[in-house]
C-alpha cells in the first residue's frame, strides 16, 4: 500500500480515483538533463537555485530512483576515490559511512516510486500537503459468494489521501543524463 501511495503521491494521472501527482501538474519547473553524466550533480544543485528564485522558498529534500542513487553513490574523483565516500569510511577516511547520504544537504529519499532518469526536487515542506481521512481501513470477510465453501477470505485494504499543491514552482524535474 505505502509504495502504490508514494507512486500515486508522484506520478498520479488524476483520473477516476488516481490522485495528481507532482510530475504531473502544471507549473512545475523543468531542469533539463546535462550533455553527459558528469553534470548530473550541477544539474541538482541549479534545480535547487531554481525553487529559490521562482519562490523565495529553499528546497528541503528530493526523490530519487535507486538506480539513479547509485550512480551518485558510485561517483569517483581522478583519484579513484568515491565522492561520497568509501564502502568502509566516510568521505576519503573520514568518519563513518552514512546511510544514503544526503544530495547537497537535502533530505535524500531512495525508491523505486520514482521515475528513474528523473529526481523530483522541491520545498516539499511548504509547497505542498498531504491531506489523510481516518487512517488505513482494512476488511476481511468470507461470507461473498461461495468463498466460505472454497475457504477463500476476500481482503479490503483502502484510504483516503488527497494531495494539495499550493506552490507547483516550488518543486523541480530534474532531468538526469545517462552514465
């Protein structure tokens, strides 16, 4: 259900019971990807310049396909080391490895609900909300039909989530080039 929701939440149509997603309205700003993948990080960072001048808001966070994650993750300087640091140490020895690490200091959420090729960037916090009716309303029966014969339990899983975006600009696609 959490992974259908976050689908919905970014990529959602708007159509019969499908929520509109943030991809998909309309004043939502456009990084367009680099020539090659080395400029995949500038091309995140001039996106976060863009909700600042657009808005007068800071972007908080971004949502980022694994594979794409792991093509930052994976990131080496001409010295062979990792930019975001090594399987064992931090950054260059330093420290300790952190757990998917932050994109220039935003709040980094990996899933594969995102469009890969794509990360969606934005003033999450102000920009837009995530109305909830009641919470999650599970059912279960087995008198429908002949599923009490059959043994057969019929299960309903169901919520009411509804999404306001008050500032579309404040959030960025961001195009990412192929490595």
């Amino acid at each position: 259900l959490t992974m259908f929701e976050e689908a919905q939440l970014l990529s959602g149509n708007g159509t019969g019971q499908n929520l509109l997603g943030i991809r998909n309205r309309s004043g939502v700003q456009v990084q367009a990807a680099p020539a090659s993948a080395a400029g995949n990080a500038d091309a995140v960072f001039q996106a976060m310049t863009k909700v600042s001048t657009a808005t007068s808001l800071t972007a908080d966070a971004l949502v980022i396909h694994p594979l794409d994650y792991q093509e930052f993750r994976l990131s080496k300087d001409g010295n062979g080391q990792y930019f975001g640091g090594g399987y064992f140490q931090g950054q260059y020895g330093n420290g300790s490895v952190l757990e998917n690490p932050n994109l220039w200091g935003l709040r980094t959420v990996v899933t594969t609900a995102a469009t890969q090729g794509e990360i969606i960037l934005g003033a999450f916090r102000v920009g837009a909300t995530v109305y909830r009716k009641g919470g999650v309303r599970v059912e279960a029966t087995n008198t429908h039909a002949d599923n009490f014969t059959n043994n057969k339990v019929t299960v309903r899983a169901e919520e009411r989530v509804a999404l306001a975006v008050r500032y579309p600009a404040a959030f960025v696609k961001v195009g990412l080039a192929a490595a």
